[in-house]
C-alpha cells in the first residue's frame, strides 16, 4: 500500500511536469479569453470523473472563480440527464457529446474535451463532431494521449498512467483558466 506521502511525491512530479507544457497551457487558456471575449461560449465533456470536471469548470466560469464579474458562457454537456439516458438509450453512448455538439455549438465556440485515457469513443466523436463545426479544440489527456493525441489542435498530456494523478492536474489547469478568466473579466 501506498503511504500517503509517496502519493504526494507522485502528485508533486506530475504536477512539475507541468512546466514542459505551460506555453500550451498559457496558449489554451488565451484562446479560451478569446473565446468569451467574441461573444461565444465553452462546451465541455468528459466521463465520470472528469465529467464532473467539467462541471466544476462550467460553473466557476459562470458563477465565478474568486473575483465578481459577469457570468461567461459555458455548458457541461454531461449534465442534463434527460438528454443522456434517452440518447443512450435510442442511439447509445458513442454520439452522446457529439450530437450536443452538432445541436448547441456554433463555429467560434470552444470546446474543452477531457480524457484520462485520450481513447473514449465519445470524446473522441465530440471532437470530430467539434471539428466539422469549426469549433476550437482543447483535450486534457494523460499516458500518451490516446487516440485523442493524433486530432491535434491545443491537446495537454499529462505525464502519469495513474488516473487519479492525471485528473488533479487537469483541475489544476482548469483553475488556472478559471483564474485567467476572473482576472481578464473583472
């Protein structure tokens, strides 16, 4: 078993790792800035936990983060739990992003597609879907980024094959939008 100080020395190398992507990290947050600043929104998804990342990440853009300012646009699309059951219900779970997509994103629109593997089928059909759309593109991934890794556009791969690892550093990125957000907004 794990002590919990070796699971801090893992978070704290994952998290160091980091700094090899910040100037992507920084790029995606200011496309993100751009984003609300034309008037557009962000639509993310993700599978369990990282669907409840975007959920947290959806709300601090709209509420706030820390500072007061206007609410920016921005949809979790894995929240709406009607329109989850009967599509996977009447179609199944590969198309359940992707024809959110094709219904609420306009070309200008950002989406944030979260993967810890990089090869869920339905984030990997949101971006296609993301892409035919003329939407931008940002994947938080892990490992090697999966099939995920090979769609381009501003895709973070953390360095970590353990889940959890993977998922604290993407709401340390998501909070450092958030923030860059607050501070532009305010």
């Amino acid at each position: 078993m794990n002590s919990f100080t070796s699971i801090i020395s893992e978070h704290q190398s994952v998290i160091q790792n980091l700094h090899k992507q910040s100037a992507l990290i920084e790029a995606a947050g200011l496309l993100i800035i751009d984003t609300f600043q034309k008037g557009n929104k962000i639509l993310l998804c993700g599978n369990g936990g990282s669907a409840s990342d975007c959920q947290h990440l959806a709300a601090e853009f709209m509420v706030r983060y820390v500072n007061q300012r206007k609410p920016l646009p921005a949809i979790a699309l894995t929240t709406d739990t009607s329109i989850l059951t009967a599509h996977t219900n009447d179609f199944g779970f590969e198309q359940v992003f992707s024809r959110q997509i094709e219904s609420l994103g306009n070309q200008g629109d950002c989406l944030i597609a979260i993967s810890t593997s990089g090869n869920s089928e339905n984030i990997i059909q949101a971006v296609k879907m993301a892409q035919n759309k003329k939407i931008n593109i940002i994947i938080l991934t892990g490992k090697t980024g999966g099939k995920l890794a090979n769609l381009q556009h501003y895709t973070i791969t953390v360095e970590s094959h353990i889940t959890a690892r993977i998922q604290e550093a993407h709401i340390l990125i998501g909070h450092w939008w958030c923030q860059l957000a607050d501070e532009y907004f305010s």
